[in-house]
C-alpha cells in the first residue's frame, strides 16, 4: 500500500466521522427548533381563537340577547365578528 492512498484513506475515514457526527448534532438542533415552532404557532392560534371567543360573548352575545330567535344576525358567526372589528 502506497503512502498516498494511506493518506487518502485516512481523511476519508475523518472526513466521513466528520459528517457522522456534525449529522447527529444539526439533526437534534433541527427537532428542537421544530418542536418549538410548532409550539409557538399553536400558542397563537389558541390566543386568536380565543381572542375571537371572548369578542363573540362581550360584544356580540348581549346583542343577541335583545333580538327575537328567528333573526339571523352575520355578527353572530365568530370569524365575521372578528373580521368586522
């Protein structure tokens, strides 16, 4: 064996470890940030959810209240509530 393919074969061995454990670590980094993104973003959907909630029972539920039950009123339906505001 020539001392030229030794060379080739050895940085090919750390060049290969190399890879196998920048791998492993970016792999855990990628699961962590995307496991707190999908945190952060099912946060805002239950805030705004609830935020339309709460403007349906403070604003649109005592108004409900004053009308007879065969009218239909579009404030009623929580996503045009909260578009309209």
């Amino acid at each position: 064996m020539s001392l030229r393919l030794k060379f080739n074969l050895s940085l090919l061995v750390v060049m290969l470890f190399g890879l196998a454990v920048s791998g492993y670590f970016l792999r855990d980094l990628l699961q962590k940030n995307a496991r707190e993104e999908v945190l952060h973003e099912a946060g805002l959907m239950m805030e705004s959810a609830l935020a339309i909630r709460a403007y349906t029972v403070d604003h649109v539920r005592p108004r409900l209240a004053k009308l007879p039950d065969d009218e239909f009123m579009p404030q009623t339906v929580p996503a045009f509530a909260a578009m309209r505001r």
